[in-house]
C-alpha cells in the first residue's frame, strides 16, 4: 500500500471486487430515520451526497428491509417494495456525481424487532425473545427462509436497478442472519442449526441468491459480528470461520465488522466515550489474517491519523468512521489536504445521532447543526450583505457556533467572555471522569472561529451601557444560565449545585446526596467525581432510574458498573420536600412517591442537579432600559438583538449550537 500527504495508506486506492475505491474512508451503514412512508428521501440523497463531497472512499446506506416482516422502528425503507427505485435512483446519482461508489445495506432484523408496526410475528430460527423486544418470535419453516432468501434477492435486483454498486448483507449485530449464526439464539435441531455449518447455512444461501441477482458486476459485502459479548453467543474464533466460509464461496467482495449484538449490548456497538478508541480492532485483525478479501475495521476513529496507524499496523484495509463523518462530512477531504486539525471530531457523546434514533427522531448530531437538515436551505441573511459588526456574548457553544457562522459569512465577529476562558458549561461537564472529549465540542468550535477571524476576548464582562457606546450592527447574547437553588434548600449553606461541586467552588465532603432532577450526566458525573475525591456518595432522584437519559446515548451501562465499582449508591422514586440542620448534619425530608413513604436522609452535603435559571440579566437591561430606537430586543437599542441557548431557555448543548448556527445565519 502507499498514498499522497502524511498517511502513508489513508489515501490509497483499493479494488473490492469489481470496484475500486478512491481511498480507505468507509462512511459504513447506519441509520438515519429519514425514509417517509418506508421510501427514501431527498434528505437521503442530499446527506450521502455531503458525505461523498466530503471525499468518502465509500459509502453504505442504511438497512433496506427485505421482508414485510421485518419493521422494527417506523422510519425503515422497505426495500421489498419497487417503489423504491427512484429514490435509490436520486441517492445513487447524487453520490455519484462526486466519484464516490455506493452499496446499499440489505436485512432482516429478525427476532431483534417487534411486529408493532407489521402488526405480524417476527421471524427468527428459535422462539428466542430478544432481551429489549421482549417478544417471542416465531420460528421459521423450511418454506419461510426460502422466502427470507428471495426476499434478500428481490431488494438486491431493486439496487442494481437504482444504480448502486453494491449491497452489503447485515449479518452482524442485528440481523436474522445473525440469529442463525449465534448459537445463543440458534436452538434448531433441522439442517440450519446445530454445528456451525448449518447454522452458517442461511447466510451462504443468501450470498448464492443476491450474487445470482446482481451479478459479477456489483460488489457483494458481508457484515459480521466478531464477538457478541452475551452468554453462550458468537465469540471472535466462530466469526472467524465465518468470514472463512464467506470468503469460499467466491462471490463475495468484503468483509465488514461489527462487535455487541444491537439490544443486548448495543452500547459496544456504538460506543460512547467511556470505551477506548480501537476498542474492536481485534476483530477486523482476526478475520483478515484469516480472508484474503478487503476487510472493514470499525469502532470510534475519531482521526484520520488513527485510522492510518490502524492501517499501517495491519489491522484491517478500509477503515469504517460512521460518526466521525455524521459530525463532519469533510473528514477525508480535509485530511487530504493536510488540514486534519480542521475537522469537527466526533464527541462519541451519543446524543444527537444515537440518542435520537432510539426516540423515533431524525439522525442529527451535537456538533455539526447541518447534519439531518442538509436537503434544507439556510436561511437568507436578514439585512443581506457581509461585513457587518457583530457582537457576541458569550463563549459557551451557542455563542461560538453564532461567532463562527456569522464570520463564515463574511461578517466581522468579536466574541465576548466574562470568563478567563472559553467553553461556558461544556468545560466544566469535560472536566469529570471519563468524559473528556465532551471538551471538543469548544476546542473544534474555537479552532474554526481562530481560522475565520473572530476576535476572541477573554475576562471582558459585557455591560448594556457598552454595547449602546459601540452600537454594532448586532449583538448575539448567549449569556447561559446561572445555577438555580431547588425550592427546598432553604439557603442552606451545604445545598449546592453540580455545577458548583464540580468546579471546586462547592467544597463538598463527607457524606454526599446527589439530588438527580435533570436525568443525564450532571449527577452521574459529579458522583463520580465526588467518589474519585472519598466521598460516601448516594444519588436520588424523582426518576425510575437515576441518569435516565443515559439510557439513550448507551452510558446508563457503564455509569452502572462504575457506580458499583466506585461504592455509590442509588435510591429511585424519590422526592426532596424539604431540608434542616440537625446536630450539625444536613436532612433532607423526602418522600417515596409510589409508597409515600417518608424518608429522612442525612448527609454533609447535598450536590443538586436540578434546572437552571436562564442568565438573561443583559438581555433585560437592553430590553428596559434602552434610548427609544427600537431594535428586535424589544426596547431601545439601535441594533438587533438576538438570544441563543441556555439565556433563553436553559437546556443541552444542542439546543445552543443549533440557535448560534440559526441565528449566525441569519444575520
Ligand atoms: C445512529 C447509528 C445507527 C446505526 N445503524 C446501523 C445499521 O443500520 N446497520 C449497521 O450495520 N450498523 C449500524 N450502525 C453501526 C455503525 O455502522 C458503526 O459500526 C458504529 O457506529 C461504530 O462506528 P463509529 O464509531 O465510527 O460511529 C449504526 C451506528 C449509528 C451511530
Ligand atoms: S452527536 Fe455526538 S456522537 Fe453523534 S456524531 Fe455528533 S458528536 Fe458524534
């Protein structure tokens, strides 16, 4: 191998099959909610589309349904039906124009699924519940997975007819395939279970069956799950011999990767930042000392540079960055040329990708507010014109996302902050265990606004009589949000915000109560941090589980095995009523909402995770006490006025970044 710039492999060409690929950089399947009515989208083609400008080497779509049975979530393109073929049709051919080959992910979710939206019994090899559908499915007959196997042949020749190049066959981490290769949820007795060559018998009848239908001229890809991480399931020594079998048959192209089964341990597959980049490196490794075919390594590359030493050590020949390019679709491109420092990377956060898929919500991302909206427009500039002078205040990610597109458009930015440093919240939530790469969000964010010119100043408190004696053209206030006391504390000194114990300016000890109102990592991570610091540490909250929202972006499990290993406990269905001092303790009434039972718990400290109040004091004092000359705050200021994230209303991330974009573009 060798390639252009500084990665020696990154940029090389590669054949797969009947293809070849410009370079190593997969944009592998994942999926986006943006089917309607079960047909694909102008979205799809306009976000696959970004990517391949971006300089993808590849790109695999998302699942394609084969089989009416299979609807396990309601935005999912039913491949069975011929009226997909034009928007495979307008995907393909906007990928197209920019030389980048595109194969299409074909499955059948098998067990791993519900029939709430088939209103049928799912299909899988045993009556074997998946632990998060929880319902039992029926066992196929020999006639129904001849069916299975023409379905897959049936969406494969809609593909070739919508111009992909390729299909790549879901075997791996949710797929009914997968429910015959595992000899976890495998329980047959017939010709397709028992020792691995007959439960591999559905997949190699399935690869006879789509090559049969696309013929020698498309790439035929097989993903495969290296190492389920369940009881009793495929472990890296049957994948290997999986791929093995794959590989022999010689019609297939690839192997592709995966590691965790989608709903038991779905939070490997798509691992948040408390997993280790090049966490499933083994597996691609494996397989290809064993294949002479191209294999596919995937898993939290968050650089081109990682995923060139990946490459360079022999661990796989394409490298999958799902993510990563979700968050910037120019990853490769800007690699390229030699600005890699330029590129948005992921957070691994889970929030807006993950996180809103599992809520029926379209595919976003926190860093990156074009992502999922790429078919829209931006707005018109409201006055028209670049140079003018804006003013923001406020360096949190609302402020510079709003510094950073208003200078992209050619305005002339100054970003204020009363702070030393910039990063408002985001620094501080980047400061707990294990959730550095949060912080990336401000260093990819200031990185950008440093190129575009935004000049950035520090320790400078904003004052309302300052802004009318500079009488900018605009003034963006992200201000954020001030801490807000829980009703109950009573001024109680030892009643602290999070936030407050988390950046030491809370000096809480001993015996710790997290109060959990906000259900993500506020309280999780202070508890954490209040453990790492010997604390005797018990989080509560009003909740059914304490970080509820953790469940979405994958962290509810390792917050549970760290808050085990870390001694905290945790009490559910709790309501604070009220607190004292008594003998020099701090008790909190409480009370157990389901039983009513009323508790008394008595602590050092009590460290709240409850909402916050928006910081919108500059905001009120343009709005009232302005010269009479109008101006969108309201009052009287002769300039526009605009409020982006938390000084709005306080909520996460996201929230910010997206105003600071909508409202920078609008300037
Ligand atoms: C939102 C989302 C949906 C996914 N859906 C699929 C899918 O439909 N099929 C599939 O094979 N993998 C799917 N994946 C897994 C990815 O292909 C990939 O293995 C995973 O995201 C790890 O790569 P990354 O760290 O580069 O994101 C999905 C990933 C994400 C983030
Ligand atoms: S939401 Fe977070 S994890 Fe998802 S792509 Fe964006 S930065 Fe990455």
């Amino acid at each position: 191998m060798s390639g252009a710039g500084p990665y020696r492999y990154l940029f090389s060409p590669l054949r797969i099959g009947p293809l070849t690929v410009p370079n190593r950089v997969v944009f592998s399947a994942h999926l986006t909610n943006y089917a309607q009515d079960g047909l694909p989208s102008a979205q799809h083609a306009a976000y696959y589309a970004a990517r391949a400008a971006g300089g993808a080497g590849l790109i695999i779509t998302e699942e394609h349904s084969t089989h009416p049975t299979d609807w396990p979530y309601e935005k999912l393109i039913h491949g069975f039906r011929p009226e997909v073929i034009p928007g495979y049709q307008r995907i393909t051919r906007a990928v197209h124009a920019h030389g980048v080959p595109i194969l299409a992910q074909l499955n059948h979710n098998g067990g791993q699924a519900s029939g709430m939206f088939s209103r049928l019994p799912v299909w899988a090899p045993s009556p074997v519940p998946d632990p998060l559908f929880r319902e039992v499915p029926k066992a196929v007959e020999e006639h129904e997975i001849r069916e299975i196997v023409a379905g897959y042949a049936l969406v494969a020749g809609h593909c070739a007819a919508g111009g992909f190049d390729g299909v790549e066959l879901q075997c791996s981490h949710s797929s009914i395939v997968r429910g015959f290769l595992s000899p976890a949820t495998n329980r047959r007795a017939d010709r397709y279970g028992g020792p691995l060559a007959n439960r591999a018998r559905l997949l190699l009848e399935i690869v006879a069956a789509v090559r049969a239908a696309i013929g020698p001229g498309l790439a035929l890809g097989v993903r495969i799950c290296g190492d389920e991480l369940i009881e009793g399931g495929t472990t890296i020594d049957e994948a290997v011999e999986v791929a093995r079998m794959a590989a022999d048959t010689g019609q297939v192209d690839y192997i592709n990767t995966s590691i965790g089964v989608a709903t038991a341990t779905l939070y490997m597959i798509e691992a948040s930042m408390q997993v280790p980049p090049g966490y499933a490196m083994y597996i691609p490794a494996a397989i290809r000392r064993a294949v002479s075919l191209p294999v596919v390594g995937v898993g939290r590359f968050k650089d081109p540079k990682q995923a060139d030493r990946a490459l360079a050590a022999g661990q796989c020949d394409l490298v999958g960055v799902v993510r990563g390019q979700i968050a910037d679709p120019d990853f490769t491109a800007k690699a390229r040329v030699g600005e890699a420092a330029r590129i948005r990377t992921c957070l691994s956060c889970n929030q807006e990708c993950v996180g809103r898929m599992g809520l029926n919500r379209w595919l976003g991302c926190i860093e990156n507010p074009r992502t999922g909206r790429e078919s829209v427009p931006l707005p018109a500039p409201r006055r028209g014109g670049p140079g003018r002078r804006v003013y923001v205040v406020g360096g949190g990610p609302g402020g510079l996302q709003a510094a950073v597109t208003a200078a992209g458009r050619g305005h002339r930015v100054t970003l204020f902050e009363r702070s030393g440093r910039i990063g408002g919240q985001v620094a501080v939530a980047a400061s707990v265990p294990a959730r550095a790469e949060f912080g990336d969000l401000v260093r990819n964010l200031a990185a950008e606004a440093a190129r575009l010119g935004v000049e950035v100043r520090t320790g400078f408190e904003v004052s309302a009589a300052f802004l009318r004696a500079e009488a900018p053209d605009a003034v963006v206030l992200a201000t954020g949000a001030r801490p807000a006391r829980p009703w109950w504390s009573g001024g109680h000194p030892r009643v602290a915000d999070v936030r407050e114990v988390i950046d030491g300016s809370a000096a809480a000890a001993g015996s710790v109560i997290v109060v959990d109102e906000l259900g993500f990592h506020q309280a999780t991570s202070a508890a954490e941090m209040l453990a790492d610091r010997g604390c005797s540490v018990e989080v509560i909250t009003n909740g059914m589980v304490v970080g509820q929202d953790l469940g979405v972006t994958l962290d509810l499990e390792t917050w549970n095995v760290k808050a085990h290993a870390k001694g905290i406990r945790q009490r559910t269905d709790v309501v604070v009523l009220g607190s004292r001092e008594e003998d020099g303790r701090l008790v909190l009434s409480a009370q157990h909402h389901p039983t009513g039972t009323a508790l008394e718990l008595a602590c050092d400290w009590a460290a709240c995770a409850v909402p916050a109040q928006p910081e919108d004091t500059l905001w009120r004092e343009l709005r009232d006490g302005g010269d009479g000359s109008g101006g969108a705050a309201g009052g009287g200021v002769p300039f526009e006025v605009h409020r982006v994230g938390d000084c709005l209303a306080p909520r996460r991330a996201h929230a910010a970044v997206i105003e600071g974009e909508r409202v920078g573009a609008a300037l």
